[in-house]
C-alpha cells in the first residue's frame, strides 16, 4: 500500500510547550499504522510577516500533488497575537487556490469570554472566522461534541468530533497500568495536580487546591500533594504557605518530560482538575485517564460524553465543600477509587487512544 502525506499545518508556536504541535507528533505516529505519512509545517508568520508566510504556503501548497490534504490546527493564539484570527482565512483561501484538501482542526471551540467592548468584538470576529472556516473546509474537526458548539450552523454536514489524546508516552496497552487504589503507601495518598493557569486564575485554583487538601489532611491525615506542569512553580511559594501547618508533604515540579509526566500521574491516586471545566479538548485531564487515574473536576458548557464515561467525577463549578467532600471520599475509598480508575482506562481505550483517534481520522482523510 502506498504511504500518503498529509500535512499537519501549524501557526505560531506556544510557549514553554506547545500542546497543539504534542497532538500532531502522537497523531503522526498513530496514523503511520494507516499508511499515513503526518508533515508537521508552519505559517511562521509571527517572524516572517503575513505577505511572505502566505506566499510561501502557496508555493509549497502548489509543489504537492492536487488533493493533498491539510491538516490545518486552530487555536485563536496561533493566528494571532490578541486573539484577532482574520488572516487565518486567507491561510484556507491560499490552500483552496491550490487545490488541497483542507480539514480544519478546531482546538478552540469556542470564541473567548468577556464583557469589555474590545472582548465583544473579539468573540464576533472569532465566531465568524470559525463559520468560515466550517464553510471553506471539506472537513472540519471538533475536539467536542457537535451539540455543545453554540455557534455551528445547523446542517453542518461536514463536521465530525474527534476528542484529543493525552500528548504522552502511555503504554499501548492501557490495561497494563495499575489501578488506581493499589498504588500508593495507604498512610500517604497521593494528590497530582497537573498544570495551573497562569495569571489571577491561577491564584484561584491554588486556593481551591489549598481549601481541599485543607479538608482531607483533616480527617485523613498525612497526605501527598504532587503538582507540577504550567505554572507549577509560580504557584508554589503560596502553596508551602497554604499546607505549612498541615500532615502535607509538597512536591513542586514545572514542565516535565513526557516520560516523568507519566511517572507522577502513575505513582498518584487521584487527578484533582480545577483549571476550568473538564471537556474531551483538556489534554491535561486526559492524561489522567490514560494514566488509569480517578479525575476531580468541574462540570460546564463543554462536558459531555465521552468524557463523562471515563472516571470522573463532576463537581459543580467553583463548589468548594463539594470539591472537599468528592477529594475525601476518593481517597477514603479504595473500592470506589479502583471503580473509577476502571472507568478511566476503559474510555481510554474506546475514545482517547492514539489508535482510537488515528481511526477515526485515517477514514476522515481519504
């Protein structure tokens, strides 16, 4: 059979990881199985201006065979620095003028928030580059479920969903990581966090993350909290002071390897998620899934099967006994806690594998 190339296009890489080129390195390797050859490029237009990137696509979109699809990844911060992505139309427009096959990958589905004049105007250019996009593709990807986009037309018949993956090195067979409830010390549960958000929303997840430990340490006792990823060590000096007087030992990490991002989840009991609300695009929380764990996280606009079948358990937004009440009862657990981790590794392998995703695309892509 022969191996087709298709080409994953990218704009402005993010900074200190980019999770959006991570999904097309593990989707590249997945789709390899199906004969498919996955070419990571950019639109460097951040260093090279829009005039010269375009024009460069467009001899490169010119040189490939006619049909040759393109993957084109969209994040509203990959197309531009405020969250403005109007030129990202003429990116479709160059690749349509070239006779390539274009399916769109939306990693944000949603235009952003805000009740600033500016904000407004940002959503409704976002939404109408979104429509565009839908309309221009032949194949236009979602990271969550279709029912959930508010703005998608109706009749969309060229939009499919495809979750994310966890962007790490999770055995192939998912079954092999031990469940959950057997794998710390019983006098030491461990509680991994992984990742914070930067800014006044990080300062408030550390408090929720505070609050809960706080209520758990209480009536467990001795307890591990594990964090680390984005923002991990900005957040630390705040949480040594939040546990100072607690049965708490802390670990502080920032951005990890791939492998070591592994061993954390692994060797941990629980996945506490309080950056916003879980949903099948949050790489973050999927980690935690493949890695066999039970997920804490809170419920929004966005949840919904398949997420929901895996082991998680959804607390309403900024709940905080709630969140105190489901920590303790997790960790308290050990038969609820292997119930979960179950959960997890079988929606892993049905929904967030590499190899589940890579079918699902492979058949998109032909």
């Amino acid at each position: 059979m022969t191996t087709r190339r298709v080409i994953a296009l990218l704009g402005k890489r993010d900074a200190p990881t980019d999770a959006v080129e991570e999904y097309c390195r593990y989707l590249g390797r997945a789709l390899a199985q199906h004969e498919i050859s996955l070419e990571l490029r950019r639109v460097p237009w951040d260093s090279r201006g829009w005039s010269e990137s375009l024009k460069d696509l467009r001899l490169q979109a010119q040189s490939l065979p006619p049909y040759t699809w393109f993957l084109v990844q969209y994040t509203a911060l990959a197309w531009s620095t405020r969250g403005f992505p109007f030129q990202f139309l003429r990116v479709l427009k160059v690749l349509r003028a070239s006779n390539a096959c274009i399916a769109v990958v939306f990693h944000d589905v949603e235009p952003f928030p805000g009740s600033r004049l500016v904000d407004r105007f940002r959503r409704a250019l976002q939404t109408h580059v979104m429509r565009r996009a839908v309309a221009v593709a032949n194949r236009a990807v979602f990271t969550v479920p279709l029912e959930k986009i508010s703005w998608l037309p109706a009749g969309a018949s060229n939009a499919v969903f495809v979750p994310v993956g966890p962007n790490l090195p999770v055995p192939s067979n998912p079954y092999a990581v031990p469940p959950a409830a057997s794998r710390s010390d019983v006098s030491a549960p461990v509680v991994a966090v992984f990742g914070i958000t930067g800014g006044s929303a990080g300062v408030h997840e550390t408090q929720l993350i505070l609050a809960s430990i706080r209520a758990a340490a209480q009536k467990l006792g001795k307890l591990h909290l594990c964090v680390f990823g984005r923002n991990a060590d900005s957040a630390g000096p705040a949480l040594r002071e939040g546990i100072r007087d607690l049965p708490v030992d802390l670990s502080v990490e920032g951005v990890l390897e791939e492998a070591r991002v592994v061993e954390r989840l692994s060797t941990s009991d629980v996945l506490l998620f309080v950056r916003g609300a879980i949903s099948s695009r949050r790489s973050s929380a999927i980690a935690g899934i493949a890695c066999g764990l039970p997920v804490i996280a809170f419920a929004g606009s966005e949840t919904a099967a398949p997420i929901t079948d895996a082991g998680v358990v959804l607390v309403p937004s900024d709940n905080q006994d709630e969140l105190n009440a489901t920590l303790l009862r997790v960790l308290s657990d050990p038969t609820y806690r292997t119930e979960l981790s179950t959960r997890s590794l079988r929606a892993f392998a049905e929904h967030f594998s590499w190899r589940s995703i890579a079918i699902r695309l492979a058949a998109l892509l032909k």
